[in-house]
C-alpha cells in the first residue's frame, strides 16, 4: 500500500475538502484526484463519498472503518522515522477534540513549540470516545475530550470554568 496515497486520504478527513487538502500537501487537486483513486483500488472499495456541487466530503461506512487503520499507519510512519534517526528526545503524544484542538489548544502548542528540540509533539484529532481508547492503549499521553467518560486507572477531571 502506499503511504502518499494514506497521506492523501489522512489530508482530505483532515481539511474537509479537496482544495484544502491539496494546499495543506503542496500538490495539485488532480494530484491528490489519482492518489486517492489508486488507494480507493488498492483496498477495493469507495472511501469517500463525492458527489458534483459538494463543497465538503463524507467518509463511506468503509470510509470511517479504513481511518482507524489509516492513523495506525501514520503512527507506524512516524515510529519508524524515530528509529531511522536514532535519536533520542522525549515524545508527548496529544489528542483532543477537534473543537478544543481548534480553538483552545493552539496557544498551548506556540508554548510547547519552544522546546522542539528537547521534545517531539504529536498531535491527534480524535472524538471524545476514540480518545479514551488512544489513552487505554498507551497511543496518547493525554487527552483532551468534550464528553467524561470515567476508566479505571484513569485520572479525569472536569474543567468548568
């Protein structure tokens, strides 16, 4: 399988659209058209639903299954590039929702971004539930979620303010 072809789809779930994908990749639209239809063939089904006038895009029923596996991927991607480097920094893996990670988390990340050289940031969008289950599997650090969802050996806490 292809990582450009992953990277495509990861970009077009990412942005919502295929102009905006394309822009946040540096590629053309059509580019972006043949990466995601040679992926579409490669595990033989329709991944994202596209329909004329459409302004935004639509995950498949198989669409929304093949993200799971997708972002596995782009870990696995990223793992490997660690152990190529061989060097050795700390890793803080992030996941929130996408209205925290819009709207609450940026000014956290300029702060972090400080540090980059002592310490690899990985961000992750996720809903509320899936985060839970990143935490549970150790493939986040913390999470910021929208919904409470209590675990045993978890500490959650609840913000209000």
């Amino acid at each position: 399988m292809d990582t450009l072809g992953i990277e495509a789809f990861l970009s077009i779930v990412r942005h919502g659209s295929l102009t905006d994908a394309t822009s946040s990749l540096f590629i053309s639209q059509s580019t972006l058209s043949h990466r995601l239809a040679q992926l579409e063939r490669e595990v033989g089904m329709n991944l994202i639903d596209r329909g004329r006038g459409l302004r935004t895009l639509s995950l498949t029923s198989s669409g929304q299954e093949f993200l799971v596996l997708a972002r596995r991927w782009e870990a696995l991607v990223q793992e490997t590039s660690q152990i190529r480097t061989r060097t050795k920094h700390l890793t803080l893996s992030i996941g929130a929702a996408d209205s925290i990670q819009t709207y609450v988390l940026p000014a956290i990340y300029k702060e972090l971004s400080k540090y980059s050289k002592q310490i690899e940031i990985r961000i992750r969008t996720q809903q509320s539930t899936e985060l839970y289950q990143l935490l549970e599997r150790g493939e986040i650090d913390i999470a910021f979620a929208n919904l409470e969802q209590p675990m045993p050996d978890m500490l959650v806490r609840m913000n209000l303010d």
